[in-house]
C-alpha cells in the first residue's frame, strides 16, 4: 500500500463542495470515482479541508492509499483523463510516509477571496468573483481588518451548522489590497471556522462601502453572536490557495 499526496485545482461550481454528499456532486466524490476506474477498487480521498458549494481550489492538498503498483506520474496522468471533463486537475503528486495525512498533519491553511468592484456586469469572471458595484475603500478595508487578527472567540462569524468543538481560533493574517477594478483578501489560519473568511469578507466589505466603521467591525468581534453578523458573502469569490505541513 502507498500514500500519494495530492495538490488539487477545481472550479466549484458545479459541486456541492469538496466533501461527498447525498444529494449531490462533491470534488471528493469525482476523484474517489476516477481513482476506482483507475484500481478496479475503493480508495478514500482525505482533504485538507472541506470546502463548500461553488468554492474553488488553485491548490487543495490531499492523500490517497493505493494497493496497486503506480508511479506518482503515472497516477496523477491516470486520474486526470479519468477526471475529464470535470473542472478538476490534479497539479502534483507524491508519495508520502504512511502516517503523513492531508487534514491531520496540516499547520496552516490559506484562503483568498477575489472581489470585482465595478459596475459592469461579469462575463468570464461570473462565478469565480463576487461583484460589487458601489466603490469599495481597500486601504479601510485592511485597517479594520487588523482587528480580527489574533486568537478570538469568532462566533459571530461562524455559521449556525459549524462542527467544529470551539469557535475561538487564531487568525495569523487578514490583508485586504486593491489592483485595478479587483479587490484581493487573502488570510491564513492553522484552521477556520465553517463561513468564517466568507461572513468576515461580507463584514469587511460594509467598511468598505463606508455603511460601517472599524469600530463596528470590532463590536461585532466582540459580539460572539450570530446576530450580529452584517453580511456573509457569497462563495463565489472565495479560493483554497494553500497547505502548509511541517
């Protein structure tokens, strides 16, 4: 038996998310799939995270054990012809030690959240951005940002149907820049709350269009009430960029 690791791109728009699901399509579900044609057996894909419906991945990280002989190209050429036409592409592939794992072995996870602030309609961008078409201030943007960086109760950012045991997380980076018409949040934690980065990009953007204040934004913080959430943001927009291991 062998453990391939695996770095994943996917467009999620047409999953469910990265997990399977009963009533629909998931990115785990079409890798698992490609992997059976593959073996001729079942093999469990394991995620570094799970990722929600029409949320994309330029480098989701995963792994696989494997019983048949495969080098790592071999696999990762076999799994992306088995993968067409879905919009999945495995980028790399390793072999790993048997106790490496995707999630578990995971220190730091990375995400990006890609908005387009203009008043004309998206076309090749519609589904991998969010529009928003009143001006957006970056520079008060990032200032309020700052606010959220550190370790916090993050309750009110965190969706009603969140498993995870604590909603207090350490938050090691929230950066909000502006190029062109595209507004650029990028943030890194060891991990995130389920709609985290989505309701703290939907608050952000409120500062942005001047509707809040930093100091809102901080007494929503401090809230750690659901309540008092100002926007969660669509998942349009929103990216898995990245997994660090030690």
């Amino acid at each position: 038996m062998t453990r391939f690791a695996l770095t994943i791109e996917y467009d999620g728009r047409p999953f469910m998310g990265w997990q399977r699901q009963s009533h629909g399509p998931s990115v785990q579900q079409a890798i698992e799939e490609a992997i059976a044609r593959i073996t001729g057996g079942e093999a469990a894909v394991h995620g570094a995270g799970r990722t929600d419906a029409g949320v994309h991945a330029i480098a989701m990280r995963a792994h696989v054990d494997i019983e048949k002989p495969l080098t790592p190209f071999r696999l990762m050429e076999a799994l992306n012809a088995q993968l067409r036409p879905a919009p999945v592409a495995i980028l790399a592939c390793e072999t790993v030690a048997g106790d490496w794992h995707a999630r578990f072995s995971c220190i730091g996870r990375a995400y990006e959240y890609r908005i387009v602030n203009r008043r004309a309609p998206l076309t090749w961008d519609k589904g991998l951005s969010w529009q928003v078409a009143k001006p957006l201030d970056a520079e008060a943007m990032h200032g309020a940002a700052q606010a959220l960086v550190g370790r916090h109760d993050f309750t009110t950012f965190r969706s009603a149907h969140c498993q995870s045991q604590s909603p207090v997380k350490t938050l090691d980076r929230l950066s909000v820049s502006r190029h062109g018409d595209e507004i650029i949040v990028e943030t890194a934690a060891r991990s995130f709350l389920h709609h985290q980065v989505r309701s703290m990009v939907g608050c952000l953007t409120l500062v942005g269009q001047g509707k809040w204040s930093a100091r809102d934004l901080k007494a929503a913080l401090d809230a750690a009430d659901r309540n008092a959430l100002g926007l969660n943001a669509p998942p349009d927009g929103l990216y898995f960029v990245g997994a660090t291991y030690p």
